[in-house]
C-alpha cells in the first residue's frame, strides 16, 4: 500500500494552522515564512482547475467592483 500526500493540501493545513495563532505572538520571521508559505501554494494551486475557477471569480468580482466605482 503507497500513500501519496498532496502537497497543495498539506500547505492548506500548515496555512490554516499558523493563521490561528494569535497575531500578537508572531514575530517577523514567522510572517515572513507564512508569506512565502502562502505563495508557495498559490503556485502550486494556480494550473488546477480549481485555482482557474478561483482566479476568475476573483477576476469577475474586481470587474464588477471597477465598474461600480467607475463615474
């Protein structure tokens, strides 16, 4: 039996638990490497397909909120 981890997955979890700490204990290091883990997995989310539905309901919400602001 082979058991096979998916990475994009493990950096969620990891995310999600370091989110939970209270922002007062985090030093600078700390969100530094939340940032680079954070990016990490967008890259490693972006050719999915569910990073493509992500990327254009953001697009389609920026698109509306421009339109709205617009004059």
């Amino acid at each position: 039996m082979v058991l096979s981890i998916n990475v994009a997955f493990l950096l969620a979890v990891v995310i999600a638990l370091r989110l939970r700490r209270r922002t007062e204990a985090r030093s600078r290091f700390d969100e530094k490497l939340t940032v680079v883990i954070v990016l990490v997995f967008g890259v490693l989310i972006a050719p999915t397909s569910f990073g493509q539905g992500v990327l254009n309901a953001v697009g389609q919400v920026a698109h509306s909120l421009s339109q709205t602001s617009s004059p």
